[in-house]
C-alpha cells in the first residue's frame, strides 16, 4: 500500500512537473522576443551600425511632439507603433508623424495580452486599428507590434492575413518606469554595442505614450532617445523597420 502511495505520488509530482514546465514553455514562446516558437518576426538583421529606433503606446498629446523635433534636429526618421485608440483620439498628430517621414505600425487598439485573447478579439484589435491609421494617413500600414510581445500562432497568422509583417525587438529596458533618462540610455547603450559586437543591428524600444495614461509624463524616454541620437548619430545609421523587411 505504501508502495502504491508512493508511485501515486511520484506520478501526481511528474504531472504537475510537466504542467509547470509547459507552462513556462509557453510564457517563454509568448512573451520573450527571441523565441521562435510560436512564428519568426523580424527583429533585426545581421549588420552591425544600423538601429532602428521604434516608439510605442502614442501618440501622446505632450511628448509625441516633442520626440518629433528632437528627431527632425538629427534628421533621424523613426518607427511609432501607435495604439488605435490614442490615433482616433489625436489623428493630426498621427499626420504630423507620417508628414515627417517616420514609419507607423499598429500596436492593437487597447493594447491587450493577444496571447491570451480570443481569435475574433485579436482580428478585431488589429483590424480596427488598420482601418483608423490608414483612414487618417491615407496608406495602408505594414508592421505590427504585439503589445508586452504577447503572441501565439493565432496572432501571428492573424496579421499576416491583414497583411502585416510582425515585428519584435532585440533591445529594451523599463523606460516606461524609469525616472532617469540617464539611465535608460545607458542600458540601452550597452545592449547596442554588445549587439554590433555579435554582428547584429540594434530594434531599440522605447515609449512615448502609456496604454494605461494617456497623458503619461515620456519626458525621461523622449531625453532618453536624444542622448542615444547624440551619441550614435555621426558614426551609425539610422533607419525604420521598412529597411529590414
């Protein structure tokens, strides 16, 4: 009996093993912008010097144009993943982002967990948001951005049937909370030159909007993008997503 007790546990601990290691498998392919496992996205390819900076959750009403001057002062165009619903709420500005030359993305309209979201809620989320950006710009869009990077086979077949390339990164930190621009560029800094070491260009993310605020202060991101222009601009090229794909 005792025997038998102890094979039933044995078996109820490899059951919960397995289901504790299939679900960090599946956070893994969902949410970490390396993995492949649940479809490729382009991220960046392999040629050192070039970054892509890409802005995320705007436009914000404050900072979105202020991040546009400090780009047209280093003649940088850039890539914004806007969010639908912060388009719909500031459509001039979203004109004034594709006047510039800069590249716009969708990035869903609420910016929820596609990864855990119905199929008809992601095709809703994307589709929306493409029918609002190309209606404001006059062109279609080509470039999504899961919000958090969540996704699952479903999310990326999705998009691409809205004919929408995917789109990851490969160098971020927590400017979305990080108070010191300083900071946020020297973190990032580290992460492109490591990158050029490996031979790698840099998909460097950065925020200026906030999916819960939409006043959200960027100020700390929007500095922080001037000093990574400052120091890389005389010795890189920088360019939009468009180049890689």
């Amino acid at each position: 009996m005792i025997s038998s007790l102890a094979t039933g546990i044995d078996a109820g601990l490899g059951i919960a093993a397995g289901a504790g290691l299939a679900a960090g498998a599946f956070a893994y392919a969902s949410l970490w912008p390396g993995s492949r496992l649940f479809g490729t996205a382009l991220t960046a390819p392999a040629r050192p010097g070039e970054l892509a900076l890409t802005f995320d959750d705007g436009p914000n009403a404050t900072w979105t144009p202020r991040l546009l001057e400090t780009l047209a002062e280093h003649d940088v165009r850039a890539t914004f993943f806007l969010l639908g619903g912060r388009a719909q709420a500031q459509p001039e500005l979203v004109r004034r982002i594709a006047a510039a030359g800069h590249t716009i993305g969708n990035h869903s309209w609420s910016h929820p967990k596609l990864s855990r979201a119905r199929a008809s809620r992601v095709r809703e989320e994307l589709q929306r948001t493409n029918e609002e950006l190309q209606q404001i710009v006059g062109a279609p869009v080509k470039f999504f951005r899961p919000p958090y990077g969540a996704r699952r086979p479903a999310v990326f077949r999705i998009a691409r049937e809205l004919n929408l390339k995917p789109v990851l990164w490969n160098a971020m930190t927590s400017d979305w909370s990080n108070p010191s621009a300083e900071r946020i560029a020297e973190r990032l800094a580290k992460k492109i030159d490591g990158l050029e070491r490996r031979g790698r260009a840099a998909n460097i993310v950065l925020h200026d909007g906030g999916h819960r605020d939409a006043a959200a202060n960027r100020e700390p991101s929007v500095t922080a993008a001037g000093l990574l222009l400052a120091r890389y601009a005389k010795n890189h090229r920088f360019v939009t997503v468009d180049a890689w794909g």
